[in-house]
C-alpha cells in the first residue's frame, strides 16, 4: 500500500512528527524498530526547559513547545503525566556561582541563586558539602513513554499505521527515494522523514548522504519504586555533555564521525536525577563520543563511574539499587534540530537533533506538516539541513 509518508523513527520525534503529519490529513507509515523503545526517549530524563530560550526563534518555539504540553493530555486524551516542578542546576563549590549565573543571563527566564542551604531546603537529599549553591529554575515535566503511548495511540485513531521493523536501505528510483527496505518487507511512500535519532547519521551515509547529525552515547541508572522522595529535578548547571558536543562537532572534524572505532573525546558526566510519579528514579548521566553507534561498552564500570559522581551530589539516591541503561542521543552542532529536504533527494527529509525535544519537537512537527501541505513555514526553512552545506568537509 501506498502511503503519503514515511515516517522512520517512533521515539518522542518521530511519533510527533507522524502525529501532526496524519492530523494535517497525509496517510503515514510510522516504521519503527523496536515494540520497546530502546532509543533516547527510552532514557531521558523527560525536563522541559521552556525557560531555556535565547533568541527570537527558541523563545517563540518555546512558548509554543509549552503551551502545546500543558494541553497535551487533554488534547490526546490520555496522561502523560505533565507536571510543573523546580528544577535546580547545581554548582561546584570550587566554582565562583556569579561565573555560572552569568552564563543564564541571556535566558528567558532569569534563573534564582540559591547558596547550597537553601538548595538543601528546596530538595532535602542534596548534599550541602558537595555543592557551592544552585540555579533555581521554572521547570516542567512529562514521562517520555506516556508521552510516547499517548501520541501513538492518537495517530492510530487517526488512521495512521505503525510498523515494527529494522529500515534496512532505501529504495531509490533516479532522483527520488520511494520507499524503504525491511526485513518485512517494501514500504512505499510520496515521502520519506528520518527521525531515527543517533542512528540517523548511519542510515543516511549507508546511502552516500551527508548530514551534519551526530550522536552521543549516554548511559544512566533506573531504578524500581523506591520510597525516598525527590522534590526537584537536579542537574548540574555546567553542563559537561553540552561542551562535549560542540568540541566534537567542527566542520573540519565532521570525517571523524564516519571512521568507525573512534573515540573523540574522553566521557564526561553531568550528575543529576529526576523521580517519575510513580516513584522511580533515573539518575546519571554519563556521555560518550564513539563514532560507532554499536560500540560495546562496560556497564559494570559505567555504573561505579556514574555512581561516584553522583553520590557527590545526591548520596541516597546513588545508593539505590538500579538498572544500568545505554542508549543514543542526537544533535547538531548549533543546538538547533535538522529539518527539512537533504540535498540529494528532495523527498528525503530529516527531522532530528533534537537538543531539547520536549520542547520543540511537537511545535516544530506542527509546523512542519502545515509547511509540506501548502502553507510554506520560513521557521522550518531556517532550520533545513543545508544550512550547514558550505561548511561540509567533502
């Protein structure tokens, strides 16, 4: 059967993307791999950070992105769990905290200084010795598989069809891609969205193109419901992951990311954790720059490393029994998704890289099938993947 689109990706992007695209009134494949998530909206912490803005273009799709989330349950009909909470971005205490409040200042919403005991009375399990204070921000959160389950079950309703397979190849005709290949089968379609997060890049390059889309490998911890209570979100408010990105992602290192085996910088760890309502914890996170997205890693030293670095912080909870998890996560190297025609094929769109999907990816999938239905969408052009075309290493 013939369908308008593809979508390739079932995580918190591609059911978005599916979603606003089967409302808009095309019919749509959703090809994803897995019945169980495995990728980043597997094991994100689910924080959106609507105040996090700071430009134009961020702050008007953050405005959007929650609005859009405090409506969601009701719009789907189903909970996905949205809730407002503090977050609290913990600073070093050998680290001077005006240094790290005035890497805030541009944001749109002005974050609140707190000294490490009055952080300590806004969440009781931080340790006070191991931190120099806090960024108290406005902070809002879902649970990413009801979020996930919610949207799925919408597009259903919908008339769109799910398919659980490994995308093997596409299928290409001339100039234009018709469809992909599974291992259950050809799937054809006017248009085809990759929104298949860290593995985009190895999709795409197994057919000859080139996208400035990269990938870490983050790990962190889950746990069972445990009675100890979070009362924020915690994370730290110098974020080692974000730095790690941008070192990594400079157009003259772009050919790195296609030898297979490299490990471009050594791992770092942003210590943090967020407790879901029905009480379990996820806390690490751990991040790693491998250019294979299948690269085998230890778990057993993973976790003691996670397990130091956040039993600094947040003692009880590094303490909890807990299951190690890895998984991918996607981005670009200016913070801003990939969305839009790649240059080889003009039916070939990617939606991905995602810095903080939680807040853009469902005003952006909105505006995306408004823009690939007849009402042209300059925010969607501005974020097309030839953006970055004069700067590919080729």
């Amino acid at each position: 059967m013939m369908r308008d689109w593809i979508v390739i990706g079932g995580g918190i992007t591609g059911i978005a993307l599916a979603y606003e695209l089967q409302k808009a009134g095309c019919s749509v494949f959703l090809i994803e791999q897995h019945p169980q998530l495995q990728g980043s909206s597997s094991l994100g912490y689910g924080g959106i950070s609507y105040w996090s803005s700071t430009t134009p273009l961020t702050h008007q799709l953050s405005q959007a992105g929650i609005a859009r989330q405090r409506n969601l349950s009701q719009e789907l009909g189903m909970d996905t769990e949205f809730r407002e909470l503090d977050l609290l971005l913990t600073i070093d205490p050998e680290v001077n905290p005006q240094s790290i409040l005035a890497q805030y200042t541009n944001c749109a919403i002005a974050p609140t200084l707190l000294n490490a005991q009055e952080a300590h009375e806004r969440e009781p399990l931080l340790n006070q010795q191991g931190i120099g204070g806090a960024l108290l921000f406005p902070h809002a959160h879902i649970n990413l598989d009801c979020f996930v389950t919610a949207c799925s079950q919408a597009f259903t309703k919908l008339g769109g069809k799910t398919v659980y397979a490994k995308v093997e190849n596409f299928l290409i005709e001339g100039d234009r891609v018709v469809g992909v290949n599974t291992k259950e089968g050809d799937f054809y379609s006017a248009q085809v969205a990759v929104c298949a997060g860290g593995l985009s890049r190895a999709l795409l390059k197994a057919s000859g193109i080139n996208a400035r889309i990269y990938f870490t490998h983050a790990e962190a911890i889950d746990t069972e419901p445990v009675d100890l209570k979070m009362q924020a979100m915690v994370m730290p408010a110098d974020s080692t992951r974000y730095q790690l990105e941008a070192t990594t992602t400079e157009a003259e290192k772009d050919h790195l990311w296609d030898t297979s085996g490299q490990e471009l910088l050594s791992p770092s760890i942003d210590a943090g954790a967020i407790q879901f309502l029905d009480s379990r914890v996820r806390f690490g996170q751990l991040s790693r720059v491998l250019t294979d997205p299948y690269a085998a890693i230890d778990p057993v030293q993973s976790e003691a490393n996670i397990r130091d670095s956040v039993g600094k912080i947040l003692p009880k909870v590094a303490a909890l029994q807990g299951k190690w998890r890895h998984c991918l996560v996607a981005f670009s190297n200016d913070n801003l998704p990939l969305i839009g025609a790649v240059q080889e094929y003009a039916n070939l769109h990617l939606f991905s890289g995602f810095t903080s999907p939680t807040v853009y990816a469902l005003p952006l999938a909105q505006r995306f099938a408004a823009h690939v239905t007849g009402k042209p969408d300059e925010i969607i052009r501005q974020l097309s993947p030839q953006r970055f075309l004069q700067n590919l290493a080729r």
